[in-house]
C-alpha cells in the first residue's frame, strides 16, 4: 500500500465536508477573475476558470504563476497552492498587494509565507497530503470551486465511490501510452490526469481537448493505447477512435469522480514497474526557488 493510494481512497468524505467550510471569499458574480497555480494547481485553475466563465459569473482567466500577465488588470486573483510555500505564487502575491489587487489564497497550511500578502486565505488542512503527487487537497479545491457554482458535489462524492470500487483491468496497467480527452471544465482534469501517470508512473501520456484531437493527435492511437474521455466526445469521434484499434475509456458519472479513478490507475502503473508513486523522481512537496 502506498500513502497516496490512501489519499485517493480518502477524497469523496473530503469532498463532502467542503460543503461546510466558509467560502465567501471566493469571487462575487461579475468580477474579473484570474486564478492561478502550478503544476496541478494550474489545472485545478483551468477547470474553475472554465466553469464560473461557462455559467455567466464573469470573465475568468486561468494562468501558471509564471506566465501570468502582471499588466493585465482583475478585481480578484485567486491563488492555489497545497503548501502555501511555491516561490512564484508568494512573489505574486506580494506583487498584488503592493498593487492592491485584492486577493486570495487557498492552501492546504495555514501561517506559509504567502499569508501576509494574501487579504483572504482557505485553508484546507484537512485535505493536506504526506505524498509529493497531489491527488485529494487539489480535487477537494476543486470541490470547494464546483460548490460555490452551484454543483452538486454530493453526487459527484458517490460517483467517486464507484470509482474507487471498479476493477482496474489489467490491460489500462500495460497500456502503451494513455491520451486524455476533455472539453469545457474537463479540460483540466484531462490536463492533470496526464500530469499525474507523468509523475507516478512515468508513463506517455498527452491530453488535449476532444474537438482538438482529431486535427493531428489521433494519429498516434493504436491497439494497446488507450484514449480516456473526460465528458462527452463530438459527434463522430467516437467511431473514428474505434477505427484506430485503441481503446476508448468513459465514465457514467461526473468528470472529478472519473479522475479518481485515473489516479488509482496511475498508482498501479507505478507499481506494477516497481516504481514509489509516494516519492516519484526528480520531484519535491513544493518548490521553492530561494
């Protein structure tokens, strides 16, 4: 057993309980928003901005904290980081401040070095992680996010459930290469489901959005690879991935629920080549620059 095949185990309770924590310092209807991240945070990110933006709450921007254009102006940046300590997410907040850009910073530790510069801070402590790949603090943001628009995070608890609880075949663990398809709010689970077989189990992996796959990235499917769909597929495509040999993953229930089940195929992909999903190579907890 690994520490984060247990916190993917933990995530639909986790889920729940955001219900209760106070989130009235997420953007108001109508505000500017950009969201910003790093690495599984910026997917997170990706997937919020897409939502609030999809359902008319105002214009929202999602950006990794390097990219992110400090000219460009926001009534609200929300920042996203597990340990509160990522050096560009601290340096952009002490940039915003001294702009008075109002701003919010949602971690999983409370007192990091980001907390003096952020005007509102939620902490998740209760979803914070003992392993270096992120799986239940950034899909518990994520409910928190969903919540607040509005989504039913209860059915998307028990559909993780079912997730926890379906057999993964053995052929999804030697699977030559895994592409991840979303679409809308999807596109960011597709983008971090990829990022997580990265890290755990160094595995080929590529996401993009499904109406972009046809247009060049489906030239690489074949028997013995598997495209993963996060949300429906334009009309078509479906058949057209049958034609190539590969094999098409769906889901009957919501997209989140479906990525817990691509962690857990991420962690049995690790260990079927030996390999410490807990301490993948080459990677920290977080990353500090100075």
């Amino acid at each position: 057993m690994s520490a984060t095949l247990d916190e993917i185990a933990s995530q639909p309770a986790l889920w729940e309980r955001v219900l209760d924590v106070d989130a009235s310092a997420l953007p108001a209807a109508g505000a500017r928003v950009a969201v910003i991240g790093c690495g599984t945070s910026w997917f997170i990110a990706q997937a919020y901005a897409h939502a609030r933006e999809a359902q008319g709450l105002g214009l929202t921007d999602a950006f990794t904290a390097v990219e992110f254009p400090a000219d460009r102006e926001y009534d609200k940046l929300v920042f996203l980081s597990r340990s509160g300590t990522t050096t560009e997410i601290v340096d952009l907040l002490r940039d915003a401040q001294g702009k008075g850009v109002p701003s919010l910073l949602i971690t999983a530790v409370a007192g990091g070095p980001g907390e003096p510069y952020a005007d509102d801070e939620i902490v998740l402590d209760f979803a914070d992680e003992t392993s270096v790949v992120q799986t239940r603090f950034a899909t518990t943001a994520l409910a928190l996010f969903r919540a607040n628009l509005g989504h039913d995070i209860t059915t998307a608890a028990h559909d993780a459930e079912r997730a926890l609880a379906t057999e993964i075949p053995q052929r999804w663990v030697d699977a030559e290469q895994i592409t991840f398809l979303g679409n809308g709010w999807t596109i960011g689970l597709a983008n971090e489901a990829a990022l997580k077989l990265r890290e755990a189990s160094q595995s080929w992996t590529e996401a993009y959005y499904s109406t972009e796959y046809r247009h060049g990235p489906i030239s690489i499917a074949q028997p013995g690879r598997l495209v993963w769909s996060f949300g429906e597929l334009p009309e078509g495509l479906e058949a057209q991935i049958a034609e190539t040999g590969a094999e098409l993953v769906t889901f009957d229930g919501d997209p989140q629920a479906h990525l817990v089940l691509a962690q857990r195929v991420a962690v049995a992909r690790a260990q079927a080549r030996g390999l410490d999903p807990d301490h993948p190579r080459h990677l920290t907890r977080a990353v500090i620059l100075r």
